[in-house]
C-alpha cells in the first residue's frame, strides 16, 4: 500500500470563501421575555457558532435594546444593513429567527428576497437554518411558520399590553414614565397617582405668572436661570431644583417652558394617548385623533387654576393669530430648507437654525429672505457659542464652489458623474419598488386577517361589537399603509425627473457656469455634514468618499 506524504496529511483544506459575519442580537421590553434571551446570552451563543466555522470571521457586532421586532425601524438593526450595502459584511447570524424580527411578511422578504439578492447568508442558530442550504419548498414553508407564529405571539402582547393602558386611562392612572414637573407619583394601590411636590410646584406657578404678566419665553428661561433653577431633566435626575455652587447650570430651552405653558395637567387633568407607536403593522410613533385622546378631569390635585391656564392659552392664541396674519403667508410662502439635518455649528456642534424674515417694499411685495445661525449663541450659561451666522446666500455659493473644485480635483468627467449618478437612481428605484411590494403583502395580509374575522364572527366565536373594533383598526392600518404606497409611487414618479436635475446642475457646475439650481435632493445625494465657522468659513464632508475640503468665502 502507497504511503501519503507527511505533508499532504498534515495540509488543512482552506475553505474556498471566508465570510465577513455580523452578530444581531435584540431584546424588546416585553416582561416575557425569557432570561436566555437576554443580549449576552444572545450574543455569546452567536459567537460560539461562529467560532466553529473555519468559513467565518467575525466583522462587528449589532444590537438593539428596547426594541419591538414587528418593525424594523431599529438603530442596530440599520447600522447593520448599511454594513451589508457597503459590502463590509456578508453574513448574518442570529440566536434564533424571533430575534431578527416577528413580523413574519417582512422577516420573510429580508430573508427569502433582500439578503439573496444582496448576496448575503443568513443563520438562525437555535432555529437550524441557513440560508445556503435551503433545498425545497418545505424548508421555506417550515421558516414561514416560524415567523408566523413570532409574529401571532408579537400581535397578542400588543393588545393585551393596549387594553391594559386604556384600562389604566378609564381609572384615572398616570402611565407616563418621569412624572411632569411639579409633581411627584406614587403608587396607591395598583393605581399611579400624581402628588403635588411644592418646592417645584411653585416654580410652575411663577411661570404661568411671568407670561401673564407680559413676559415671553426667552425671558422666562433668563428668570429660571438667574434664580439657579436646574432644567427638569437634572431635577429627575440628581432630585436638586436649585443648582449648587460648585455645580454646573445649564439654561432652560424656550421649547421646554412653552410645552408646561401648554400642558393641561397643572389643572388636573390627566391627557393620554396622544401618540401611539404600538398599532399591529404601524409601528412608527403617530399622532392620534383628539377624538381618541383618554381625557380625565379631577384625577389629581392642581397646581394653578383653570382660569390661569385658559388665560395663558388665550394669549397663546392671540400669538398665533398675529404670526398667520390673512395673506401674510399666502403672500411669502416658507421655502424648503435645502441644508436641514446636516448644517452644524463648527465651534460646538449645534445643529444650525435657519431664521427667516420677510421684507416689504413699498410696492407691497413681500421677499422672506434666509439666514442660519447658531442656537446656543443665544445662551446666558456656559454652553454659549460665539455668535455666528450665514446668510443663504453666501452659504449656497461656498457649496456650489466646493463641489465643483471637489470633482474637479478629482479628475471626473462630467459623463461619468451622470453615470454614476443613473446607477444610483436605478439603485433607489429598485429600493422603493422592494417597499411598495412590502407594503402589498402587508395589505393582503389584513384582507386575510379581516376575512378570518369575518368568519369567526358569522360562526358565533366574535360578538358585533368586537368585530367592529377590530374592522375599524384593520380599516385604519390599511389607509396608513396606502397612504404610504402612495407617497412611495410619487416618490418614483418623481425620481427621473429629480435625476434629470442632478445631471443638468453636475453637467453646468463643471463647466463652471455656476448657473444650476442646488436643491435639497443633490445637498442629500453629494454631502453628509456642513460645519460652518467665524468669517464664513465653511467645511464640507462629502457622502461619497473621505473627502474634506475646508473654503472661505474670499476664496470664491
């Protein structure tokens, strides 16, 4: 018999391809659930799994806490998916299907749609499932049932956790969290009262006393501040209402003053459910009819009177009827800001605010003109930031000059920025057709639900009265998830158009006309952050590369 060399036995089979792999791991708040769902467990057992595969190198690790799995509107979750996009990771490991999602038509898109197409694998570790070895359609049905009994199990915990919170509201139960200023809660019972703590209710009192008395917010926030009084996040923090020598004080935001103004609880009366974000199918926090709103009277002591707080509310009204004057809107419209969401204060990091004023000529025409400026130069503590601002304007033609010596630099031709400028638009389309397609499937799922129901109630197991319930919250779902099909179908109409526009202003900044239009749709394309500083010094962080050009305007 031949002999096998010592060194062939002793060479290992490298696997042909090494994955890049992210962990997911998610623990909602739900009371049920188990101890070995916790993160940890979660995430040790990942780890575990991936330590036994010679296929397989672990890039990072994602996880989100708090966090319902019947939508996938999460912070860990989307920091993973653009990992995935910029192909930094191509695998996915989770403790168990559960974990990823309980919403078990968008699981199912992810997983037998998104992540193929991707190119990506995905494993479920205590489930048995990998996605590179499905064989047949009985796997795939065997992981749709999975998900669908997550999801049945996600859907009974959100009602019985809304009827319990209704049920609270009819007793008159305070199901806030941190109890508003000026009072404290406890629990009488299994009931959450709410009990006057006088120390700040007479704060609260002096408030609606300065407004009465002629003063705005400003001058409000400058009061608390002079007086050394500690903003109410601190206060439930540390439980200190005045600040202490040595401590640091920080000035009360307008936006907080204005909100206790406004807030009908210093009467005693008790307003919940405003928002909900706890709908089947309609995860995303939205406003709830007045209509709807719990509204109980006399729940607890208050702390100013109704005629107080009417008072207030009245000169509230009289304020809004002055700013929205007949025809003064009509006359000069608000633009869309182009710059929000990624102007920022270079000195302190402060999201820029833009201000707007409106100019009368003696023609009667009216022009609002634009500027930004800092929010914290209008600080009295010890976040102040040296005032600085920037007109539109000028703002506008720094960017336009950035970009232009940006591309310029690097040596692009116009052709190729319109191409890569098309490749992305058919890349957004394909996106937003995924999710129109979604959205069908979450459509056909009620119809489904709302002919099981149908039937349960024709056969005697749901009475009249539940059945109409549940087809009025099916009938709200569905208008929700219409209502966004068609947002989506107008953002595809749109799209060509929108890309049509990029290339015309690419094409004319290039040629150094400087004649395009910068819109909101190429600031959000091309930049990720703008920092502005004193003397209209401008930096400009690109989206699409490492790209930092700093420009002055006597540079233009």
């Amino acid at each position: 018999m031949a002999r096998t060399s010592k060194k062939k036995q002793e060479t290992k089979k490298l696997p042909e391809k090494v994955y890049s792999t992210g962990i997911y791991a998610r623990l909602s708040v739900d009371s049920g659930e188990r101890k070995n769902e916790s993160i940890e467990t979660q995430v040790e057992i990942a780890r575990d799994f991936i330590g036994r595969q010679p296929d397989m190198e672990l890039y990072d690790t994602y996880t989100d806490i708090g966090k319902t799995g019947t939508n996938f509107e999460r912070d860990g979750f989307e920091r993973m998916m653009r990992d995935v996009r910029t192909r930094k990771i191509d695998c996915i490991v989770v403790k168990d299907l559960s974990r990823f999602g309980r919403n078990h038509i968008e699981t199912g898109n992810y997983i037998g749609k998104i992540f193929p197409f991707m190119g990506v694998r995905f494993i479920a570790v205590t489930d048995n499932f990998d996605s590179m070895g499905i064989s047949g359609q009985n796997e795939d049905m065997g992981i749709n049932l999975k998900n669908l009994v997550n999801e049945m199990y996600a859907r009974d915990i959100a009602v019985k956790v809304k009827a319990s919170r209704k049920a609270k509201w009819e007793q008159g139960s305070y199901t806030g969290g941190v109890p508003p200023y000026g009072y404290r809660a406890e629990w009488i019972g299994d009931k959450k009262c709410l009990f006057i703590d006088e120390v700040t209710a007479d704060i609260v009192r002096k408030m609606f006393a300065l407004f009465l008395s002629g003063k705005n917010m400003k001058e409000i926030a400058v009061w608390l501040y002079e007086n050394k009084i500690v903003r109410p996040e601190q206060y439930h923090k540390t439980g200190q209402v005045y600040c202490h020598e040595e401590g640091k004080l920080e000035q009360w935001s307008r936006a907080t003053v204005k909100m206790m103004l406004k807030n009908p609880v210093y009467t005693g009366c008790l307003v919940q459910g405003r928002t909900c974000g706890k709908d089947y199918m309609r995860r995303r926090r939205h406003e709830v009819d007045p209509g709807d709103w719990s509204v109980k009277e006399h729940t607890h002591e208050a702390i100013v009177s109704e005629d107080t707080f009417f008072a207030a509310a009245e000169k509230f009204e009289e304020s809004s009827r002055y700013c929205n004057r007949d025809g003064f809107l009509k006359a000069s419209p608000v633009e869309e800001d182009i710059f929000v969401g990624i102007l920022y204060c270079g000195d302190c990091g402060a999201k820029m605010k833009r201000v707007s004023a409106v100019k009368e000529f003696s023609s009667k025409d009216r022009v609002r003109t634009y500027s930004y400026k800092c929010p914290n130069s209008g600080r009295i503590d010890s976040l102040k930031c040296a005032g600085k601002s920037i007109t539109l304007n000028i703002l506008t033609s720094i960017v336009k000059e950035v970009i232009r010596q940006e591309f310029t630099l690097s040596g692009m031709r116009p052709k190729e920025l319109v191409e890569m400028n098309g490749r992305e638009t058919e890349r957004l389309k394909e996106e937003w057709n995924a999710r129109l397609a979604m959205l069908e499937k979450k459509l056909d799922g009620l119809r489904q639900l709302g002919s099981e129901q149908y039937l349960k109630y024709r056969m005697g197991e749901m009475d009249g009265e539940s059945f109409k319930r549940a087809k009025e919250e099916n009938d709200k779902n569905a208008a929700s998830i219409q209502e966004e099909s068609r947002g989506i179908a107008g953002k595809l109409r749109r799209i060509d158009s929108e890309t049509a526009g990029r290339n015309h202003f690419l094409r004319t900044l290039m040629k150094g006309s400087g004649k395009g239009e910068l819109t909101a749709e190429i600031v959000r394309t091309l930049i990720r952050r703008i920092e502005v500083y004193p003397e209209h010094r401008v930096k400009v962080v690109f989206a699409f590369g490492k790209s930092e050009l700093l420009a002055g305007r006597e540079g233009i």
